[in-house]
C-alpha cells in the first residue's frame, strides 16, 4: 500500500511545481544561512583554541558547513527538476538521477539533526578540553621568554578581561602555580628565599592573583596581592569580599558562553531542517505525481502522488535486495557462479515438480 | 541670461525621466544610510558621555539625522514628480508645488554641506570637552560612596581597558590627585600621615596608577605601585620601561576614535551631497523643458531646459524680494504705530 497518497489535477501540479520553485529558493538562501553560522562558530572556537586542548568540539561547525554547501546543491537541483517538470520530455532525462539524488539528500539533511545533537553530547569533552588548556595556560603564564609560550601571559589576561573571570575554577588556582618569571624575583631577599624554600618544587608561590583578575565594579581599589591576609589591607575581610575580582571560573564563563552560542543556533537550524525536508517531500510528489502522466499521452490529466510506492518494511528490504544485487557487480565474478547454481535449483524444482 | 541651457527632444526627455526615477531611489537609499549614520553617531559619542565635559559635539549627529530624514522627504516627492512628468494631464498639479520644494531642497543640501563641513572640523571642540571631562573623572574616581558619582571608577575603569590608554595626557595625571578613598587608608599609620601632610589641600598622593592602567602585553607581572622608585622592584628602571603600562593618554586615544569616525562619515555625506544635487539638477531640467511644452499641443516636440531662467544674482534678488517686503512692512507698520500715538 502507497504511502500518504494524494490526488494531484493538473492545476495542482501546476502549483506545486510552482511553490516548490519558491521554496527550493528560500532553502537555498537558508542552507547560505547555515554555512554562515557554522563559519561564523568555527571562528569563534578558533579564537580561543590557545585554551582548548583537543579540537573536537570543531566537528559542530564543520558539519554546519558541510550541510550548507550540500542543501545550496539540493536546492539547485530542486529548482531545476521543478522548473522542468511542465516539460513531459524534459523531465524524462531526471528519472534515473532522482532515486539516488533523494537519498544523498535524506544523508544530508538528517547530519543537520546529527548536528544539533552533537552540539548537546560534546559538551563534557569541551569542558575536559577548557580544564586541560587553562591550566596549561596558567602554568605557562610566566614563560614570557620562552619560545612558543610567550604569548600565553597575553592570551590569559586578555581572556580573563574579555569575560570577566578569573582562573580555572576560581582565582585560587592562581596560588597553586608560580606566575611571576624568576628574571623578576630578587633571590637575595630573604622573603623570596623563604617562599621557594616553603615547598618541595621549590617554586616562589604567592596569595596573589594577576591584575586582569580585578573587578572594575568594586568600589575600591584593587587589591590583588595578599589576598587571604586581613591584616595586610585597611578595613578588608576576604571570606566577605566579593567585588574585589572576578568571582567566575573562566572554565564556567567560557562554557556557557559557547553552549550559549550553540543554543541560539539551535532553533535556527531545526527550522532549516524541516525547510529542507519539505523542499524534498514536494520533490517526490512531483515525481511520483509526473510518473502517472508519462504513461498516458494527455498532459492534463489527474494522477496520484505518493511518498512511498509500497509500504516502508517492503521498501526497505527492497533496497537491500538491489544492494545486494549491486555488491557481487563490484566484487565482481561470482554473479556468474550464483546464476548458474540459481539455474541449476531451479531446473532440479523443475524436474521435481514435472 | 538663461543658467546651462540644453536642448531635450522627446526620447532625451523620457530618458531623463527614467533616470531621475532610478537615481531618485539611490538617493533614498543614500538618505536612509545618513540617517543611520547619525544615529550611530550618537550612540557611540552616548556611550562615553560621562568623559565629555559637554555636549556641543552632539550638533553633528543631530544635523545627520535632519538631513537624512529631509532627504528622504525630497527624494520621495522628485520619484512621484518624475513619474507624473511624462504625462501632460498630471504634471500641471505640481506647478505651485515645485518653487516651495526647491526651497526646502536647497536648504537641506545647505545644512548637509555643513554637517559633511563639521564632522571634519569639530575635532578640536571635542578634544577640549575631553580634557575637562576626563579631568573630572580621575578627579572623581574614589568617590565611589558618593550619589551621582559612584559610577565614575567603573566608568573610567572600563574606558582605559576598552581604549588602551592611561590618565588624560599620559599614566602621570594619576600621580596629582588622590585616587584611592579615604575609607580605604589607614590614618594611623606613619606612612599614610606623611603622605598626607606632604601637600597642601593635605591628600594621599602616591606615584601609583589603578589596575586598568596595566598593559597585557608587559612579559612582567604589572607594577602599579612606586613606579618612579627604581630600587622598590627588581631589575626595573621606569625611564626605560615601555609596555608595563598604557603609554597613551585616554584624550588623544578618544579623539583619534571619534575623527576617524567623523572622518568616514564626512566622505559618506560628501557623495550622498553629490547625488542628492545632480537628483535636483535632473528634477530642474525635466520641470522646465516640459514647462516649455505648455502652449503646444504636441508633447513630442523638443524643448530647452535650463537651471536658472535668469542669472544666479537676478534670481537671488527675486527670492529675497518677497522677504526682504515682509520686513519693510513690519518697519513701515511700525513706523506708523510710533507715528501715531505722538
């Protein structure tokens, strides 16, 4: 039995050629949408892949653009099928090219759903990335002199200003590793020789967080060194403290900025696909709904349109049948063996039967 | 004599229609961008309103907006009076409309030709609303505690981090005034006292700048404290030390901001004078080359347009006659009104 079957006049193939037209073009100017946004993402990520360790995450954006690309294509193709489908003999020429053409098509708007679900199962990996990458970066902070980490220090402040946060976790992540370069430490003091004596790595460790750590919001002014000594700074208490420095971790910031942003894109590609997936329903009416006037000679007549020809288990084992057909052609010399043991079954149920 | 007289035979006409149509919508378009231009103008000089010390500046963005928006009015009526052009049954219902419209057209590509001539040179007005409004802000920087002001450090805070830049004229202006507030100082210790009997007006003055001084790109942690004394850090002379702290001072950084702004948007207005005007110069020689049809009965003959039917100085005194009546009436009225009663 045919699957959602529909009468189609010839008015009404008239018009859905018509609006099919129309929708191939405003999918093609979405699928240009989606390529943008996946650029638009990857440039994003790129920006701060100093603080990411692996790439995963970039699969997002890389598929986004792959679909766009692939649906500026479909809808190409779209438009042209429909605009020839007034034209019986036109449209011949497309029959052997759509069977495959729907499903290079199904393939690439269904990476659209593969996609958005990605965006939602990567987000463990981002995280264990931004924790591995900003610790990194705080370790290597003070390494201005070292060839292919000079820029760190830069990297970190300018992310700690640019999102408001401070560390890893928190800004006492900045009293577990040494930032201050030895070229600056005066090692004859005693104070420096204490520090770096107080711990087995021997490394001068301070209650002190860098300046881009500071709040501008606090209404005094910043107090970034001996943070966790009261005594130390007039009329200051630390555990009460809040406005002194970034509170956030830059870890948290720059997750929920990123899953922010895919979350916003979320919608936008969800309507896309459903675009998209309307654009080749149409299509396969009109396919199936031109199939019925080929056969007759009268271009006006009324046909039927269907999705499916027969149910979709039938269909299915249908296309393996003709993928199985299809594999010993490429593997190649047992086609022949098969056929001859399949003549030799069936001359033996022959002779049975006679 | 008559002003840039051209011959228009019928085809040149009904070209000149249809390219005054075509340039009539550029021209919309191109008001509707100076428009928007305005507006971001404003935006932008509202965002760092609280560093300006007044607001003179705003004449600019303001004047865009007019223009703009006049633009847009001219260009609308010039699209409806050139597709009414070609047909001699309708084009006589714009005659009494055409001589107010030129008015109001020329003074709209007047008051564009100044706002294209003061976004080049309002420059030095800006520089001294600047200098005094910045002035305040450091001024105000700890009076975090006091209504109207409290926002004054975030304010300056952010400015310096946003525009890369320290104090008014460089990080110096920070050491002759007391930035840090008095909630904040100990009074009791020696070190505080000195400080404060050090001056007159008795303040904690101190060779120290806020934390939004600090240059990113330093390869050292960021000293912001006894930057003029030498021996207080390691392996540091402050002569020589250039990318510890912003070397430029925040007046010269906003001021190189807003010209370039201006300057961009003086060469946009400058191009959008120029097809507003050859708009109007089109809208003049299709009027009067199909004025000069009038009397005949054939419409597709040829006529003569010109700019002017007189000289640009005859027809000067012949606007300003009417004005000029006006105001000999008032003198005579009131003349007479001082006559009478003596």
């Amino acid at each position: 039995m045919t699957v959602l079957k529909i009468k189609f006049s010839f008015q009404r193939r008239v018009r859905l050629a018509q609006g099919l037209w129309l929708l191939s073009w405003v999918a093609m100017f979405t699928g240009v949408v989606i390529f943008s946004l996946g650029v638009f993402l990857k440039m994003e990520l790129l920006r701060r892949s100093e603080v990411m360790h692996t790439m995963d995450i970039h699969m997002v954006p890389n598929m986004l653009m792959l679909v766009g690309l692939a649906s500026v294509g479909i809808n190409l193709c779209a438009g042209r099928i429909c605009q020839d489908s007034m034209n019986v003999a036109r449209f011949t020429l497309w029959k052997n090219f759509l069977t495959p053409f729907f499903m290079v098509s199904l393939l690439f708007t269904s990476l659209l759903l593969v996609a958005m679900s990605l965006s939602f199962a990567l987000q463990p990996s981002l995280e264990e990335s931004l924790k591995i990458g900003l610790k990194n970066g705080i370790r290597f902070y003070k390494d201005t002199d070292t060839p292919g980490r000079c820029f760190q220090k830069q990297t970190i402040d300018r992310l700690q200003m640019e999102f408001q946060c401070c560390g890893n976790s928190n800004f006492k992540d900045w009293f577990e590793v040494q930032w201050i370069n030895n070229r600056y430490l005066d090692f004859t003091s005693k104070e420096v020789k204490d520090r770096m004596r107080s711990n087995v790595d021997g490394r001068y460790l301070v209650d002190g967080v860098p300046f881009s750590c500071c709040n501008p919001a606090s209404p005094r002014p910043c107090i970034q060194e001996r943070i966790l000594d009261n005594t130390a700074h007039h009329n200051y208490e630390y555990h009460l403290e809040e406005l002194n420095l970034h509170n956030r971790g830059c870890r948290e910031a720059l997750l929920s900025y990123y899953m922010g942003l895919m979350k916003t894109i979320g919608p936008g590609v969800l309507s896309v696909f459903l675009v998209q997936l309307s654009v080749l329903a149409s299509l396969r009416y009109l396919q199936t709904a031109m199939i019925g006037v080929e056969e007759q000679e009268n271009m006006e007549v009324e046909t039927e349109g269907y999705i499916l020809e027969k149910g979709v288990k039938e269909t299915l084992n249908e296309a393996k049948e003709n993928l199985k057909n299809l594999l010993p052609v490429w593997t190649g010399g047992q086609v022949v063996d098969g056929a001859t043991e399949g003549d030799a079954e069936a001359e033996a149920g022959a002779e049975k039967e006679a | 004599m008559v002003l840039m007289k051209m011959k228009f035979s019928f085809q040149k006409r009904v070209k000149l229609a249809q390219s005054l149509w075509l340039l009539s919508w550029m021209a919309t378009v191109a008001g509707s961008i100076t428009f928007c231009l305005g507006c971001f103008l404003k935006i932008e000089l509202r965002k760092r309103a609280e560093v300006m010390g007044n607001t003179d500046i705003y004449i600019v963005p303001h004047t865009l907006m007019i223009v703009g928006l006049g633009g847009l009015g001219i260009n609308y009526f010039a699209g409806r009076i050139c597709q009414d052009a070609l047909d001699p049954s309708r084009f006589p219902q714009w005659k009494t409309f055409l001589k107010p419209y030129y008015g109001a057209s020329m003074f709209i590509a007047f008051l564009m030709f100044i706002a294209m001539l003061m976004s080049f040179i309002m420059k030095g007005s800006l520089d001294s609303s600047l200098r005094i409004g910045l002035r305040n802000g450091i001024r105000f920087y700890k009076d975090t505690d006091t209504p109207g002001r409290c926002f004054q450090k975030q304010s300056m805070d952010r400015l310096q981090m946003d525009f890369q830049c320290c104090g008014n004229d460089d990080y110096s202006d920070w050491f002759e005034v007391q930035w840090i507030s008095n909630r904040y100082l100990d009074l009791s210790t020696k070190d505080v006292k000195d400080r404060i009997k050090s001056n007159v007006d008795g303040r904690y003055l101190l060779d120290g700048v806020p934390f939004s001084c600090c240059n990113p790109s330093s390869p050292r942690p960021c000293i912001q404290y006894q930057l003029t004394n030498d021996s207080a850090h390691f392996s540091y002379e402050h002569q020589t030390e250039e990318l510890n702290l912003y070397l430029r001072g925040c007046r010269e950084a906003l001021v190189s901001y807003y010209g370039g702004l201006m300057n961009t948007i003086g060469v946009v207005v400058l191009s959008v004078l120029l097809v507003q005007g050859s708009v109007l110069a089109s809208l003049r020689y299709l009027q009067t080359s199909l004025e000069a049809l009038e009397g005949q009965e054939n419409a597709e003959a040829e006529s003569e347009g010109y700019l002017l039917e007189k000289s640009v100085k005859e027809t000067v005194m012949e606007w300003l006659e009417p004005v000029l009546k006006l105001l000999q009436l008032n003198q005579v009225a009131s003349e007479e009104g001082e006559a009478a009663p003596a």
